[in-house]
C-alpha cells in the first residue's frame, strides 16, 4: 500500500477500503479475465444476469468463488419465508464471500434484518429513493443498491439520490455502504463515488473505458516513434 492511503482494508477485498469497484455480471470468463487486474473487489448477480449467463446460479456462484472473488452479491426471490430459508442456504454453502441480495419490499427488509443479525452480509437492491435507504439501512443493511440508470432512464437525477443517501448516512453514522448500481458509463461511475458512493457495480465494458483515453493513446503513440529513434547502444 503506497504512503497515505488509509491502512484499513477490508478482510479479503483486493484493495483498501476506498473506491471499491464490483463487476456487475455473472459472466465467469470476463470475471476471470478482469480479477486477474487485481482491481475488482467484488461481483453482483441478478437473476436476469444469471439468465443472461444459460447456467444454474449456484455453479455460477461456485466458479466465481474458486475465481478468488470475496464478495459475491446472490439474490433471493420469493416470498420472506423463501427468500430467507434460501439465503441461509446460500450462506451455508458458500460462507461469508456470499452477500445475499434482497429486494427493497417489506418482506425483502423483514429477511434482511433477520439475516443481518446473525452477522451475514446483505445487499438491499432496486432502491430508488432516500427513504428506502433509510429502512434498509435500519435493517442492517451491509449495502444499498441504487439503480442510477434506471432513474436516469425516469427522468429523475440517479446521482442526486446516491448523494443524499450518502448523506444521510453520513450525518447519522450509518455504516450501511451505498453500492451505486445501474451505471452505463464512466461518468455515472466516477460521480457516484465522488457523491459519496464507497462501491460502484459495473458492466466489464464500463471498467474496460474507465482506462481509457484519447491522450493517452496519442501519446504512446509519440512515445513508442520517438523510442525507436533513441540509441539503445
Ligand atoms: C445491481 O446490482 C444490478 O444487478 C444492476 O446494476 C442493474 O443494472 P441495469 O439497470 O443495467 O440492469
């Protein structure tokens, strides 16, 4: 870790405890591939992902597990009773790298907080306002999604509601971790941190553009021509 950045790291996370960057897909050979960068700290399913992948979950889950990935958010569906007796199941089989992700309804808070108490790691999704943060984070949330393209897609600024949940739970000292999600493109990725965001979930193709940039290509360009001209005798 290079000179003042914050020693505090987070039990089996790639990288401090700042910024953190998930992968929103459940694409193990691009999950692959991209851990292998050392920058991802984590991994977000849904089911239409899982259905977008042709697999069965749990061998999804598994493959990412034995990827090295630590933080794999899986969800429930279901009625509370469902979704609660399948989380335990989750967490039973795949320990603490399993987030279980609940949708934020009443029954998807009545489970988080039941899961919560017996310390397991929940991600409350499909927020998108401030008060579901609230209750979520009462809950006992570890994480609330908020969906910035989706509320973009409305008309309504996603980025403002990333920022007043960060808010909030920052006045009040709210340890629940604002994990911006939906996000198309980098600026949506690079705001949402900068309003308070401590995770951004992302498409590969929106981590792949975070490292790029016209001036950078032009000179390594100029770079590489010049090197060639120097007298390496
Ligand atoms: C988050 O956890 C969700 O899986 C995801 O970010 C939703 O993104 P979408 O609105 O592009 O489907």
């Amino acid at each position: 870790m290079t000179p003042g950045t914050i020693a505090c790291k987070l039990e089996g996370s790639n990288t401090p405890f700042l910024m953190r960057i998930f992968l929103d897909t459940a694409d193990t050979e691009v999950i692959r591939k991209y851990f292998s960068t050392g920058l991802v700290d984590g991994v977000t399913t849904n089911p239409s992902l899982i259905l977008k992948s042709g697999r069965n979950p749990e061998d999804v889950y598994q493959e990412i597990v034995d990827i090295g990935v630590t933080d794999i958010s899986m969800e429930v569906m279901g009625d509370d009773l469902d979704m609660y007796d399948e989380g335990i199941r989750l967490y039973e089989k795949f320990g603490s790298v399993c987030t279980v992700k609940v949708p934020c309804t009443r029954e998807g808070l009545i489970v988080c907080k039941r899961l919560s108490e017996q310390g397991i790691k929940v991600n409350v999704t499909l927020i998108f306002c401030a008060a579901q943060a609230v209750l979520a984070a009462k809950a006992g949330a570890t994480y609330v999604s908020p969906f910035v393209g989706r509320l973009d897609d409305q008309s309504v600024a996603g980025l403002e509601v990333v920022r007043s949940i960060s808010e909030l739970y920052r006045i009040h000292g709210i340890r629940t971790q604002v994990l911006s999600a939906s996000i198309r493109n980098v600026q949506r990725a690079i705001r949402s941190w900068y309003n308070g965001a401590q995770i951004c979930t992302m498409p590969p193709k929106v981590l792949d553009q975070m490292y790029d940039h016209i001036l950078t290509d032009k000179g390594m360009e100029i770079f590489e021509n010049d090197w060639k001209s120097v007298s390496h005798d």
